[in-house]
C-alpha cells in the first residue's frame, strides 16, 4: 500500500460570542482538513489546528508537505513523521507542525482501517469502557450566563466543569465562586485563565481557587514562563495544567521535566498528531504527571483522535467535552464523536469503527470551505 494523494481542506464557521475567554472572542474557528489515499482504495482523515488562515496551512500541506510522501508506505508513520518534521530548519513547533498534525493523524486512520481495527487498538490500549471527560467551557460572560451554562452541563450529566476566568482577579475569584456555589460541592471543577496574569495575581487567583477547592488552575501565566510556573507550583496547593501551546515532545519536556505543571494538555491537532502526542503522553506517564487531552475550539476529527489516545494512554485523566455549538464539531462527520449529547454517567463512548471509527460529511466540507 502506498500513498496516491493528499488533499487539504482550508474551513472556517463562525461561532460569534459562544466561547468567550479572558482573551476575548475570535468570533471564527479555523481548521484544515486532510483526506489521503492510496492505491488500495483506503482513504484517511485527520485534522491540524489552523486558527486565522487555514488557506496558508492548505497550500503548505498541497504545495510543500504532500509531494514529500507520495509513494511511502503509510505504515511507515515514523519516517513520514521525520520527513516531514525536517522539511524547516530551526526550532520545532508552529505551522508546520500543525499542518503535519493533520498529516500524521490520516496516516493513523489509515492503518486502523487497513487491518480493520480501531486506532487506539493499534496504540495498545487501557482496556476502558468510557472515556471520562469534563465540560468545556463554562464562558468568561455576565454571570446570568454563566449561571444557566452551569445548570445546563449538570443537567447534561457532567460530573466535571472547567469554567473561564479573567481580568480583574477580583471578578474572576467572584466567579470561580459563583460557579462553585452553583454547581455545588460534588462536582470536580477546574479554572483556565488563558494566561492573563502576571505572576503574583497568579498567585492570589490560585489560592482563592484552592480554596474552593478547585482541582487545576489551567495556564495561569504565559505558557513560555517554566520558571514561572515552577514558582507558582511551590506556593500553591492545587495543580496547574498546561501544554496545550506546546507542539513536541522536545518542546513538552522541560516542562515536565521541571514538574512545572501536574496536568500536561497537548492538542492532538497541534503538537504533531498522534506520533507526537503519544510521546508527550508517554514522557508525562515516566515521570508520573496525568494527560488530559485539549480539544478547544477545533473540529470532530480532533476529538475522535483525542477520544483514541485517550483510550490508550496509561496516565490519562479526564477528556475536554466541548459544549458550545460548533459546526466544525457537530456537523462535519456523518455521525458525531465526543459529543455532550453521547455522555453517559460522566463518560464518553469510544468510536468502535477501524482507524478513527469516522465518516467525513463531504457536503459539509464543502460548505465551509474558505474559499
């Protein structure tokens, strides 16, 4: 079996004020989209992170990336990994390793449906039912707001919320504790910042949140501070997670290394699909820290890939169920995965076909695609 062709899907919906965080609303969600196919007639699907201009990411991908691994084995994940990855001098990370996200996580999908089994089969996996996961996001809106999204996610069935905070920390300590009040003391809730403060309001945000007993303070300061949060993890007694800006293992490790965070987050559709997110996972597991994957404002392919590594990792913790409508998410797949509407006593089902267990809507992609 080898590679025939590679195409990239630049797509953008609008999403207006639906997910407002402490940076403020983008209004739009940005992805690209991979199909590949082979010459045996299996095709595969993945999906790479491209906020704001997902039209650059697809003519990298169609222009530079394809025409590298035409040909190749797609069993030969790795050195597809390796090809591409050197295809830049310099440091890791950035475009060209989201744009090779995308890449990395069609070439899984089709080794899972080459031998007709599910992806985080051929990943080795934990042997579990569900996958547990925690509502995202409770928004950085009015408190009305954030008060009917907090009823509705238990409604729902979450047995774990993450809410939005922000700037000033007086307002984000008076809505860490609304939402605790209203949620009630049963349920696990965490807090994500989207690293608006500095330092020492870092500080006080996170004692108040321990307070409520609070189980993470989710990147408080800004992801490139290791010494920062090194500080902050010796003065506060609540993990701090982070890693979703980190895009390899090359890049995660001093982080994990330093025990800087005690939740590591990579997005699967950013740090270089599953090859490298299984790594991050991995280097995390050795050195004793959980992986919660991050989903965010990205589409249904991420999610199923998440929803996979999820299966397989040994030292997972808890999935990001996003809860804000999403056509990118909702839509975009024949049938959805990682869905609120899927959830189960606080689990999300596995998707059980071979490679990601997903059907692409074409018509969809179609339709939102940036032209």
């Amino acid at each position: 079996m080898k590679i025939k062709n590679v195409r990239a899907y630049p797509l953008t919906v609008p999403i207006g004020d639906l997910q407002r965080t402490s940076q403020g609303s983008f209004g739009t969600i940005s992805i690209v989209v991979v199909v590949i196919e082979t010459d045996t007639g299996i095709t595969g699907v993945g999906e790479g992170l491209a906020r704001f201009g997902p039209k650059a990411y697809a003519e990298l991908i169609d222009g530079l990336l394809a025409p590298k691994i035409i040909g190749m084995d797609p069993f030969a994940v790795e050195a597809i990994w390796q090809k591409l990855f050197r295809t830049f001098s310099g440091r890791s990370g950035g475009m060209l390793i989201e744009a090779l996200s995308a890449i990395d996580i069609a070439i899984w999908d089709i080794m899972g449906k080459a031998v007709d089994r599910p992806a985080y089969e051929l990943l080795g996996h934990m042997d579990r039912k569900g996958i547990r996961a925690y509502a995202s996001s409770i928004p950085w809106t009015d408190d009305d707001n954030a008060t009917k999204v907090v009823e509705d996610c238990l409604a729902d069935g979450f047995k774990e919320m993450k809410v939005k905070i922000g700037a000033p920390i007086e307002a984000s300590i008076a809505r860490a504790k609304l939402v605790r009040e209203v949620a009630g003391p049963n349920i696990r809730l965490t807090a994500d910042s989207n690293w608006i403060f500095d330092i020492d309001d870092a500080l006080e945000v996170g004692k108040a949140l321990a307070e409520l007993d609070y189980f993470w303070f989710e990147e408080p300061i800004v992801p490139e501070d290791i010494e920062g949060y090194k500080w902050l993890r010796q003065k506060l007694p609540l993990r701090l997670a982070g890693g979703e800006s980190e895009h390899t293992a090359i890049g995660a490790a001093p982080l994990l290394a330093a025990r800087a965070v005690g939740v590591i987050q990579p997005d699967v559709a950013r740090s270089g699909g599953i090859s490298e997110t299984r790594k991050i996972a991995n280097v995390a597991a050795a050195l004793h820290i959980p992986y919660a994957p991050h989903v965010g404002a990205s589409g249904a392919i991420c999610a199923a890939a998440s929803l996979h590594l999820a299966a397989a990792m040994p030292n997972f913790l808890t999935f990001e169920c996003m809860i804000f409508p999403n056509p990118l998410r909702d839509t975009l797949l024949k049938e959805p995965v990682g869905s609120k509407d899927t959830l189960v006593d606080g689990a999300l089902p596995l998707p059980r076909g071979p490679g990601l267990g997903v059907e692409l809507n074409m018509e969809e992609v179609e339709r939102w695609t940036t032209r």
